[in-house]
C-alpha cells in the first residue's frame, strides 16, 4: 500500500519532470502552477470524511503510481473511428498533447480561434492572462489544485462578440495503451464572448485496457447575451479513471445549457460548476448515466446564485445495472443579493439489478427571501405491467426493454437543441442501451413532470 508521503513524492518527481518539459513560460502562469501545487501537497487527496465525497472513495487514484506519458502520436486511421460528421473544427488530444495531424480547423467565422492551448501560451499568454486559472477553484478541490498545478496543454476557444458558429466544435481526447499507469491533466480555456453563440462537445475516449487517469478542467467563459451549448461525452475503458470540471462563469442573461453523458471508465466523477454571476442568467445541466458492471459514476454539481432575476434547472437521469454504483450530488446556494432566483433539481434513476446502487442527494441553500427553489430525487424498478403490455402486443423481450429504456433516456435528449451533437449522442446512447437491454434484467420507469415552462435548450 502506497503511503502518503510516497503519493506525493510521485507527484513531486513528475511536477519536477513537468518543468523541464515546458519551455519557458509567464511568470504569472508560472505562480498560478506552483501555487496550486503547494495547495495539493497540503490537502492530498479527498477521502469520503471530505462531505462532497462521502459517496465516492478515490483511494484506488491515490494508490496508483500514475506518471506523466510521453508525447505519442496515433494513426489517423485510429483517430478516425472515434471522430464524427457534421462538426466543424475537430481538435485531437493524444495523451493529453495536441495532435495537429490528425486535427482539423474547418471553416470558422472570422475572429474565432480554435487552437492548442499550449500553442496559445507560447504565443499569446498576455490574451490567457485575464481567464486562466481566474474561474476554477484551487483552494476547495484538491483535483482542480492538481490540474492546474500541470496545466500545459489541452484547447483553447475563443469567439468574439457577435460570432455564430453553425456547427459545433469537437474536442477528442484519447488515451493509449501504455506499459505502465499514466496521467494527463488536459486544461481547456472556452471563452465567448457577448450575444455571440456556439456548441463545444468533449469527448473522452481509450485505446487499449491500460490504467489511465484523466483529470480534466474546463473553463467557460459566457459573456452577456450569449448562448452556448457544453457536451461533455465518456466512454473509456474499465480500467479508467476520469475525473471533470467545467467551471462556467455566466454573465448578465447569458444562457447556457451543459449535456453530461457518462458510459465508460471504472471511476468516474464528472463536477458542474456554474456561477449565475450576471442578472438574469439561465443555465440548463442536463445529464444521463449508464453503468454496469462494477462502475462508479459520481455527478457533483454544484449551482451558484449570485446575482437576481437568474433561473436554472438540473435534470440528470441514471441506468444501472449488475454492481454498479451510481451518486448524484446536486447543490444549490442562492446568495443573499441573488433575490427572484427559480432554481429547480430533479434526479430520477432505474436500478435493473438488486446488486445496482445509487445514493442521490439533492441539497439547497438558500440565504435570499424571494425565492422559487425545488429539488426532488426518485429511484424505481422494473414496473412489470408496462413490459407485459408491450410482450403481449407482439414485441421480443430485448426489442420491450430497449423502449422502455429509451423512453427513460429520451427525457434527456428531448432537452438538447437539434444538431450534430445531439445526433452524435443519440447515437451512442441507443448503442448503449441496446447492449443493456440484452442482459437479464428488464426495467422500466415512473413519469416524473415539469409543470410550466419547459426547459429545452435554447435552439
């Protein structure tokens, strides 16, 4: 057993390793690295004492001797079986390091960047300087101390006031075999400016069954009027661990929708963090998680009110099956100067197995008077009726369960603007939930309303 002090030496020899690695770099950015280091040496690791992660034991990531990989390069043609159609610009991230080979700009509007964040560093730190770092919170989360501490690569985006992108922007990050445990700590820097309006997906996916560690951060940066929609997509192998941030910082009635869809990896805990920071803000968190097996699939979010006249809504939708475990963590605060908020949270979950688990807490704080704020959860099982009627009509047990399971899955779907991301997800999801429905265990659902508006994505 790994001790303490071996864990952090780990880390100290591959943050030494790091530097050497980079080329010279702002002193600010240099700061920003060392002090989040320094955070990460002090706190460690989370343990389930820590209240955010009761529910989730990362143990088995502090126990691993993870090191940094070595740039590596894949063949297009490897690239070629994760990549989509109907994207515009497609960035790929190899080991956390950007592939320009197999990467394509597409036709941007003027004034958009898409690029490689650690190209961005080399040549335009003084544009990085007011937003890296400024969002994510070192102090609270040791993984985002960690991710920051080697920040060195991963994409930037930048769209300038009044810019629409037709068609959205996919970042693909691939993990490869390895003969030994390795890490990467991709950053991402997304910052759009006001009334202009795009779609990002991220994407995490694996090469091969070595253990593999991913700690991801995204900073969004929304400015006034403008809307964005954020995907974020995982389907690793077994032997992955991944964990995400997406910070997002709304200005005044900016409106954000964010889509998780969690189907891979053997731990992984996915945080959404947005701060309703300008007057009436809306922010939409959608997600659906699929896991079998011995998966641990954690969603952490945590909503911050801080300004009036802001709504928000979280849906997230859970399927387990055989041993696995899923959490949903939702939090709300409402700050005293954030009055008129609406705020809402519902968690719904199937469990087709006995062995499955899922332990749900919604959670609000509220230290504002004139406010509208809901939360609920529901766990349930198969309702034998609904698969006898569909059997009795003449449909096959695998073809009954699939529409049962799809129904509970469309919920999430129906919340997503028509584009090429949505088609993409809807693609993976019925792929998944086709190998679901082919296993023992039926299962279907129990409806679950919305009264009044209804809180589809912007389109």
């Amino acid at each position: 057993m790994i001790t303490a002090s071996e864990q952090l030496r780990t880390y100290l020899e591959s943050f030494a390793e790091l530097e050497k690695r980079l080329e010279p770099q702002p002193r600010w950015l240099r700061n920003l690295r060392e002090d989040a280091f320094a955070r990460f040496s002090e706190t460690g690791f989370p343990t389930t004492h820590d209240e955010d992660w009761r529910f989730t034991n990362v143990a088995d990531i502090a126990a691993t001797p993870f090191r940094l990989p070595e740039p590596e390069k894949i063949s297009g043609l490897e690239a070629e079986r994760f990549k989509v159609s109907g994207f515009g610009a497609q960035l790929v991230f190899v080991n956390g390091y950007f592939a320009p080979g197999i990467s394509t700009s597409g036709n941007l509007p003027s004034g958009v960047r898409v690029s490689s964040l650690a190209d961005e560093i080399a040549s335009n730190p003084a544009g990085l300087e007011p937003h890296l770092g400024r969002y994510l919170n070192t102090r609270r989360d040791a993984f985002c101390a960690l991710n920051t501490a080697f920040t060195h690569d991963g994409a930037y985006v930048y769209i300038p006031k009044g810019r629409v992108l037709e068609s959205p922007v996919y970042l693909l990050f691939v993990s490869t075999e390895s003969g030994r445990p390795v890490m990467t700590h991709s950053r991402n820097l997304i910052v759009v400016e006001n009334e202009a309006q795009a779609t990002l997906v991220e994407e995490y996916v694996s090469l091969g069954e070595t253990p593999a560690f991913s700690n991801t951060a995204t900073e969004l940066v929304v400015g006034e009027n403008a809307v964005v929609s954020h995907y974020m997509i995982e389907r690793e192998h077994r032997q992955a661990f991944n964990v995400s941030t997406l910070r997002i910082q709304l200005g005044r009635s900016a409106n954000v929708a964010s889509h998780s869809l969690l189907l891979g990896g053997g731990l992984v805990r996915n945080n959404v963090h947005p701060v309703l920071a300008g007057e009436g803000a809306e922010c939409l968190i959608n997600g659906l998680f699929v896991g079998n097996g011995r998966q641990h699939l954690d969603n952490y979010m945590l909503v911050e009110h801080a300004s009036p006249h802001c709504a928000s809504r979280q849906f997230y939708n859970g399927i387990l099956d055989d041993q696995a475990h899923g959490v949903f963590h939702g939090r709300i605060i409402v700050h005293k100067d954030a009055q008129k908020t609406d705020a809402k949270q519902t968690n719904r979950n199937l469990l087709l197995s006995d062995g499955a688990r899922i332990d749900t807490k919604p959670q609000l704080e509220i230290y504002a008077d004139d406010v509208k704020c809901t939360h609920g959860a529901t766990i349930g099982q198969i309702e034998e009726n609904a698969l006898f009627y569909l059997r009795s009509r003449g449909i096959d047990e695998v073809s009954a369960r699939r529409l049962l399971l799809e129904a509970f899955a469309n919920e999430c779907l129906e919340r997503m603007a028509r584009s090429a991301a949505r088609d993409h997800v809807e693609q993976l999801i019925h792929r998944y939930l086709l190998e679901l429905a082919e296993t023992r265990n039926p299962a279907t659902i129990s409806a679950l309303g919305d009264a009044g508006r209804n809180w589809q994505e912007v389109g």
